[in-house]
C-alpha cells in the first residue's frame, strides 16, 4: 500500500511538471530562458523580452498588469475600454494576418493562440509561444481560466512570481466582494447571454463574455440542469427559447446594447426589464483581469437597489 501511495505521488508530480508552463533552463549569461509550454515543447526566448506582440486578446491586459514590454496586441482589442484606459499610446494594434505590419514593429517574442495558420512565419521573426486557451488541471488556478491564462503569460515574460501574487490577491477580493454584494446574488440565478446573427448563445462558467464576472466573482447561481447542458459547450437558443429557462437576471453580450431587445429578453422570460443587463461585446470578451475588475464593477453597479 505505502509503495502504491509513493508511486501515485510521483506520477501526479510527473503530470504536474509536463502539464504546466513552468521555466526549464537558463543560459550562463542570464539572457535566455527555456520554457516549456503546455505542449510539452521547450522553447527559448528572451530573459527579459523588450518588444513582445500579443495576437490573444486575453493577454494584453494582463501584460499591462505584468509590466510588460509590449509593441503590439491584436486588433480585438482596439476600442475597448481595456485599451482606452489601460493600455499606451504607443502600442500597435494588428490584424490576424497581417506579416508585413509585424515586421515593422520587430518583435523579439510573440505570443499567439493555438492552432494559428501563421505560426511558421511568425518564428521566422522571433521566438513564438502559443498557448491554448483551455488550460492544464494543474495549474495553480485550475478552472479559474482567466487566473490560469494571467499565471502563463507571467511563466513567458519573467513575472511568475508577480502573476501568481496578483492571482492571490484577486481571490482576496473575490471573497470581499461576494460578502458585499452576497444578499444580492448568492441566491439570485443568472443566465449570460451572446447575441448571435439570429438567435442567442447560453453561456456557462469561466467562458468569457462576463461569464467570469457573474459567476466566478459574484457568486450568481445557475440551474443543476442548465449546468449540465452547458458540459458540451455554449447552447443556442432562439428569443422564443429563452422562456424554458429559469433566471432572476440575463446578462446579455451584444454589439447594440441600445437595440430594445433588454424588452423583448425581459417579456420572453417574465422577469423584471431592469433585471436584464445589457453588455459591451468587445469589452466582455477579452477575460483579462482588467476587464473582468470593470465588468464587476459595471455589474454591481447595475443591481444595486
């Protein structure tokens, strides 16, 4: 039995190591650093990079906290909030794709998503770093997505010991908060909507659009049921849909939150038009600390009496 325990506690260790960002090695004059990423593939880049471009939109909010040297993020983040208050002037915005404009900015890292057509052109510039956006069981943030993703991106640009501290502290105040707002919401069921072309997407924990917020933050509930339709990914719904579904509050992410259908969503599942919040699409999907620190606010906000 005791050789059966020590052996488990080596593999889980093993699984641990090959799971997670984590540094492997240093050169002799400190410069470079290898990283092994969560494909189990080491790679080397700079110790302390000077011009990092971010092609996910997750990360360049979380950079501004790391204090990261950032030349350029994705074009995503153009026009958000995040980028109006958060990031420098002086930062580039690209488009996915777009070569010629990333070579101008001469970047000696980049970090993009995975799987990503131009990967191979992009290592012909610099070292490149992708990252999943699902994350490994363990890391020290497990299903806290956006936790995990912030804790990555401080392995790859030298902060670790920074990205993890700032994790600690916002589970610090997460527990705050919900004490706070806790007659608000611990009993309050919510459901968080994405406006499609022509119906809508249900939301589950940890999936961005607010999800995090409402959720994670907060501390709204969610029917067992709808939980577990959720496993499987976002569910679509129609308008007329809507109504099977139990909810005190619908936090709906749209790109025309002046568009009337607050009416049309609160009439659809008779509940209170106040009850159903609209939200910014662009500034709801990034997931960044930052804009998941603004979107509680927003929210609280919102349903204080």
């Amino acid at each position: 039995m005791k050789t059966r325990l020590v052996l488990m506690v080596l593999l889980l260790g093993i699984l641990s190591a090959c799971s997670s960002f984590r540094e492997t090695g240093v050169s002799e004059d400190g410069s470079v650093r290898q990283v092994m990423t969560e494909h189990t593939e080491e790679i080397e880049i700079p110790a302390e990079p000077e011009r990092v471009v971010l092609l996910r939109a997750i990360d360049a909010g979380n950079a501004s906290l790391l204090g990261g040297n950032v030349a350029g993020v994705t074009d995503v983040v153009r026009g958000t909030r995040l980028a109006e208050e958060a990031l420098g002037e002086d930062v580039a915005y690209l488009e996915h794709g777009d070569i010629e404009a990333l070579k101008t900015l001469d970047p000696d890292l980049i970090i993009t998503f995975t799987p990503d057509e131009y990967l191979f052109e992009y290592q012909d510039i610099a070292p490149t770093v992708q990252i999943n956006y699902s994350t490994s069981a363990f890391s020290p943030f497990r299903d806290r997505l956006y936790l995990a993703h912030l804790y990555n991106l401080g392995v790859i640009l030298n902060r670790q010991e920074e990205a993890e501290a700032l994790g600690d502290e916002w589970l610090e105040e997460t527990t705050r908060l919900q004490r706070e707002v806790g007659s608000l919401t611990m009993d309050k069921k919510a459901l968080v909507l994405v406006e499609g072309p022509d119906s809508y997407y249900i939301y589950g924990r940890h999936s961005a659009f607010g999800t995090e917020a409402v959720y994670d933050v907060l501390g709204f509930q969610m029917d067992d049921p709808l939980e577990e339709e959720l496993q499987e990914g976002p569910v679509e719904v129609s308008l007329g849909e809507l109504e099977d579904y139990e909810a005190d509050y619908v936090f709906v992410s749209t790109r025309e939150p002046d568009s009337g259908m607050d009416r049309e969503i609160a009439r659809a599942m008779g509940i209170d038009e106040a009850h159903v919040i609209m939200q910014d699409y662009d500034d709801y999907r990034l997931n960044d600390l930052i804009s998941i620190e603004m979107q509680t606010e927003d929210i609280i906000e919102r349903i204080k009496p």
